[in-house]
C-alpha cells in the first residue's frame, strides 16, 4: 500500500507537473502570439510612420522648394520695387523741380507808372513784353493807372500778360510851395507811387519792386541784369538800390555794356529796390516827384522823391549799382518837363543792344570792400593832367586820365567842357562814387574827375 500510494503521489505530481508545464506552454504561446501581433503592429506602425515620414519629408521638400522659389520671387519684387521706387524719387523730384520752377517766387514785380499817356505807355509795353514771355514767371508784370484816363485803362487791359492797377484820388492837389507844377504831384505824389509800392509790396507780398514810368524801352539784357543784381543786393545790404540807368551815359560817354559801376548819387528811371527797404521808406515817402530832370536844374530848391533818396539822411551811407550802358532808354520828350533838355540829356542816350550773359559774369568786385579797392586800382592807374584846356590835353593822352576839382565850382566848370551833367545833390555829384565822376570820352579812355578827398577816402597816397 505504502508503495502504491507513492506511486500514486508520484502520478498525481508528474500530471500537476505536466499540467502546470502545458499551461505555462499555453501562456508562454499566448504571451509570444500576443508579442508577435504587438510586434508585427510595431512593424506596420513603423513602416506607416516611415511611409508618413517620407511623405512628410516629400512635402517639406517640395514646400522648401515652393519656398526657394517665393524667396527667389520676393527678391526679385524688392529688386523691383527698389527700381520703381528709385524710379518714383526720380519722376518725383524731376516734378518737384519743375513745380518749384513753376512756383518759384519771383524776382521782382515790375511796375509801370502811368497817368494820361495812351499812346506812351503802349511803346512801353511793347518793348517790355519783346523779351518778357521768356521770364513771365520770375517778373510779373504790372501797370499803376493814377487818375481814369481812358484810354490809358483801355490800352492796358488790352494786354493779357499784364496786372491793370488803377489809383482814383478826388482830393485836390494841394501844392507845398506857389509856382510848383501840379503835374509833378499828380502823376507820383504820395496817393499815387506810394501806393502802387505799398500795393505790391504788402498786398501782393513781392520781395522786390522793378520801377519803370510808361516813357521807356528796354534793353535786351534787362531782366538778366536786375535777376544778377538781385543775387547781389541778397549778399549786400550797403547797396540800397540798383538802376538800370546812368546819367552820363550818352554815346559819347560810354563804351562797354559789360560795366557796372557803384555810386553814392541814386540814378532813377528803371529802378529796383528790396521790401526791406520799402519798410523803411514807405512810413516817411515824400509827396511828389518829377518824372524828368530839369525841373531839378531850373528849381534845385525842390525836394521830391528822387532828390530825397539821395539826402544822405535817407540813403545812409547806402550806394547804389548802376551800367556804364543804360538798360533803359528814355523816349518822354512830351510830358510835365521842357523838351530841351530832353534833346541834350535823354535823346543822346546810348541803350544797350548787347545781350550780356549775366548768370555767368562775376559781380563779386561790385560788393562793398572789393569794389572800394577795384576801383582805386582803376584810378591810381589814371594819368593826372592838370590846368586849362583839358580837353585838348585829353585828345593827346593815351589810356585813363583824372583830372582833380577842388570844390563844387570848379567841377561844374570842368564838367561843362566835356557836356557831361554838371549837377550836384546834397554834396554828391551825379554818377559819383566817393567824389569821383567816370566816363568815357570819344573813345574806351575812361576820364575821372577826382574830389578834394576822393583819393583818400580810396586809399591812394
């Protein structure tokens, strides 16, 4: 039994044994089947993970190549957007220049002063706008009618270039002495050219006036010579204003269109000055003027605006720049004054027919210190002759003379000889600059009529 039953434990463990190995078999199958699915997933997972990889990294390859080409085309955009906006700075400054072409300011308003001459004031225009269509923009034109004449109104609204101003004034004339010309203060007493300045000054806003009377024509060159003298009286405020007129300048006293001189006596007729000095004057403007000279030589006691410019009160140690050759030439032989001396001072007048090119010319030496030793150079450089018949004493002398005068008679008496104006005005002899009268006589021989302290003030020992 005890055998038996040993052999029976013995079974029964083989068989647990047996079952325990067939169940651990199962589970060990089991546990590899279920490996195996998990790792044929992994693998399936894989190869979709590398089936999705390569694709991704086909799209991110085509989108690098999407994006080389955008950045290939962004750059060839800026590339062209530089070009079109260089292309815009370019039009756009080339229409700002011409738009400040256009808009520029002018250089100066030029005014014609006019009363009762119809046919007068027509001869002026029609030289002005001979060379002014040109330069329209730089001088805007304008006439100042004193009084109603109509047909001085009808001739100047006839023109489409120019600004019609018309002054009415009813007062009546009041003059300031007994015999004195009413005329003289009709045509540019206070009511009549100080407003017309002020109109264009302060109205109109211009920074410079060009005055001219309705009895002048013009020279060729006369815009390009106030435009250049503009520039100057920019960089000189000693010069007060600049003519376009010389008192001595006959045929027979000048002779090179390419000159300008200074001078300490105010010329007149065709005139410029700047606001600046407008402001000063205009408060103080004096009540009347004569057109032409002479009534200056038959009444020296008259004061009118031109004479009152040159009180050295009011000019101030200012000079003025004026031609050797007149820009403008005077043809008023009917008017308020006498014709004789229309016939001996105006008539004879040489006007310029030289178109000089001023943008070009250096006007450096006419600034207050060069010119003060460029014209003493000229003068020491003259011959001095001396004693009676000066004239003929001129004729045998080759090159520049000067010739000394020691007081107001004596230059009158000197001037006489040679028919240049003999006429002083507080002090100054007309043209002079520091006492010295230039000009030239029947050739480019340049004659100087030298003041008591003329070589002093110039610095000539």
């Amino acid at each position: 039994k005890t055998m038996v039953k040993f052999l029976w434990d013995t079974r029964f463990l083989l068989l647990l044994t047996a079952a325990a190995f067939i169940y651990i078999q199962m589970r060990l199958f089991a546990t590899q089947s279920e490996y195996a699915d998990r790792l044929a997933s992994a693998v399936e997972a894989e190869s979709h993970c590398t089936s999705q990889m390569r694709m991704l990294i086909d799209q991110i390859s085509a989108q690098q190549g999407q994006i080389m080409a955008l950045e290939e085309e962004k750059k060839q955009r800026e590339l062209e957007c530089r070009q079109f906006q260089s292309l815009v700075h370019d039009l756009g400054r080339k229409e700002l220049q011409r738009l400040m072409r256009v808009t520029k300011a002018p250089v100066a308003a030029v005014v014609v002063m006019a009363c009762n001459r119809a046919d007068y004031l027509h001869r002026t225009i029609k030289s002005i706008l001979k060379y002014h269509s040109s330069v329209a923009s730089k001088f805007p034109l304008f006439v100042s009618q004193d009084g109603s004449d109509p047909n001085v109104k009808s001739k100047a609204l006839s023109y489409n270039k120019l600004t019609y101003m018309q002054h009415l004034d009813y007062n009546p004339v009041q003059t300031e002495r007994p015999g004195e010309l009413i005329a003289y203060y009709k045509i540019a007493r206070k009511r009549h050219y100080k407003w017309a300045l002020d109109e264009l000054f302060y109205k109109n806003n211009f920074s410079r006036v060009i005055i001219l009377e309705d009895d002048m024509e013009i020279a060729p060159d006369f815009f390009d010579y106030f435009e250049a003298a503009a520039a100057l009286m920019d960089t000189d405020k000693s010069i007060m204003a600049v003519s376009s007129w010389n008192d001595n300048g006959q045929k027979q006293f000048v002779h090179d269109p390419y000159i300008l001189y200074r001078s300490d006596f105010f010329p007149g007729l065709g005139w410029m000055l700047t606001k600046s000095t407008w402001d000063e004057l205009s408060p103080k403007w004096p009540k009347a003027y004569p057109f032409c000279l002479l009534l200056h030589l038959l009444d020296k006691t008259s004061t009118y605006w031109d004479d009152w410019l040159r009180l050295k009160e009011n000019h101030k140690g200012r000079q003025f720049v004026h031609p050797e050759v007149c820009r403008t030439y005077n043809f008023g032989e009917h008017g308020s004054s006498l014709g004789q001396f229309f016939k001996q001072y105006l008539e004879p007048i040489r006007l310029n027919d030289v178109q000089v090119d001023w943008k070009s010319m250096d006007l450096s030496y006419l600034k207050e210190e060069e010119y003060v030793k460029y014209f003493a150079d000229i003068v020491r450089n003259a011959k001095p002759i001396h004693g009676s018949d000066l004239v003929l004493k001129v004729y045998n002398i080759d090159g520049d003379v000067h010739i000394q005068y020691s007081d107001q008679d004596d230059f009158e008496r000197i001037a006489r000889q040679f028919g240049i104006f003999e006429e002083w005005k507080d002090g100054v002899p007309r043209t002079a600059y520091k006492g010295v009268v230039v000009f030239r006589y029947q050739s480019s021989r340049r004659i100087f009529l030298v003041g008591p302290d003329s070589l002093s003030q110039l610095g000539i020992e």
